[in-house]
C-alpha cells in the first residue's frame, strides 16, 4: 500500500481558495483516490474549538502561534498521518505556510521560531503539493468584503497586514518553487481550473 498525498492550499483571505476546495476534492475522487478534506486552524474536535478562540479572542502573539501549532500537532496525529499511512489523500485549506505568512509576515513574529515549531510539529512531514491563490491585496478585499458578514481577528487587519501576508506567501513560492505552485487568483474560473488540473495530474 503506498502512501497518500498531501495537499494544501493557501492564499490571503479572499483570494478565492474557498471557491475551488469542492471542484480538487471531486477531481481528486473522480481519479479514484480516497480523500480527506480537512482545515486548519481546525480539522479535529479540539482543533476546532482552538479554532473559536484564535479567531475571535485577543491574544499573545506568541500564545496564537504555540495554539495553531498545537492545534496542527493535533490534526496530525489524529487525522493527517494516519490518513496518508492507511494510503488515503488529505486535502488541507491552509497549514503551516498560513504561520509562516500570517504570523511572522503579518504580524512579525521572528521565522526562526515557526521554523521551531514547525520541525518539532511536523519531523520533516511537508505537503506533496501547494496550491497558493495569488491576487492583489485590494481585490482580496473587496471580495471579502462581498461574501463576509462577521469578519474574523484575521479578515479585521489592515491592507499593510494583507500585504505582508502576501510577501511571505510569494516569497515561499519562489524558495519552494517544486511543492509551491502560484495559482493567478485574477484568472476566470475556468481558466483556474485548467491550470489545477494540470498540477493535480501531475502530483
Ligand atoms: P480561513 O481559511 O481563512 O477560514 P475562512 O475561510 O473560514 O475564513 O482561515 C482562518 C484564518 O486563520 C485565516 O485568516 C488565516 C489564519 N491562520 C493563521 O493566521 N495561521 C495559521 O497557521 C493558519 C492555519 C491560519
């Protein structure tokens, strides 16, 4: 039995991911590969009640970054690693390029210690691929703006915070460039979905 996949998929608020986790997951079934669909902050019973509080309640810097952290330990040993041992496919909305760009490009935290955290959390265990939706900051927005009645501590910040997420996320992107791949968000959603087949196959 060989193992699973692991596919995540990032972006700044609004800049269209959530539109397109339904279409991957059916191409990927329709492939014939059993799929997970999971979230982070999220994915297990305590990772969604960590998720509550990292959305909406104030907090340390560092005491949000340890909690997406111990949330994502947790959604690896209880969902993540035992999917992909049992030979299924996990499709994750966000991981750990989200803490890369939120809180050390969005809110400065030092990358030294996300890398830290991150090998601890994850012993060298990366996605096999990356979907990072790419789109102006400006654009995001507005179409945050558009589908969002009660944003979140995240979707509040500022366009310089939105900024900063973006140029972590790019500048992953081009450091990681085989897992990353840049999806240009401003593209139809046909057109989307032509280059993501292309990469899904490809896997
Ligand atoms: P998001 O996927 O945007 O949820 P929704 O589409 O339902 O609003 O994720 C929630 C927020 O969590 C998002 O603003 C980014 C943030 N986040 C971090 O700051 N660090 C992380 O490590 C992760 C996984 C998410």
């Amino acid at each position: 039995m060989s193992r699973g996949k692991f596919i995540t998929l990032e972006g700044v608020d609004g800049a269209g991911k959530s539109s397109h986790v339904e279409w991957i997951a059916a191409r990927l079934r329709a492939l014939g590969h059993t799929l997970i669909v999971t979230r982070e902050p999220g994915g297990t019973p305590l990772g969604e009640s960590l998720r509550e509080l990292l959305l909406r309640e104030p907090m340390h810097l560092e005491t949000e970054t340890l909690l997406m952290f111990a949330a994502r330990r947790e959604h690896l040993a209880k969902l993540i690693l035992p999917a992909l041992e049992r030979g299924d496919w996990v499709l994750s909305d966000r991981f750990t390029d989200a803490s890369f760009a939120y809180q050390g490009g969005g809110r400065g935290l030092g990358e030294q210690r996300i890398s830290d955290l991150e090998n601890w959390v994850q012993q060298g265990l990366q996605p096999d691929l990356t979907l990072f939706f790419d789109l102006p900051v400006e654009v995001a927005r507005q179409r945050l703006a558009a589908s969002t009645a009660s944003p979140d501590r995240f979707e509040q910040e500022d366009l310089a915070f939105f900024n900063r997420v973006r140029k972590v996320y790019q500048e992953r992107a081009l450091a990681y460039a085989t897992r990353i791949k840049v999806i240009d968000s401003s593209k139809s959603i046909e057109e989307i979905r032509v280059i993501l087949e292309r990469y899904i196959l490809t896997i």
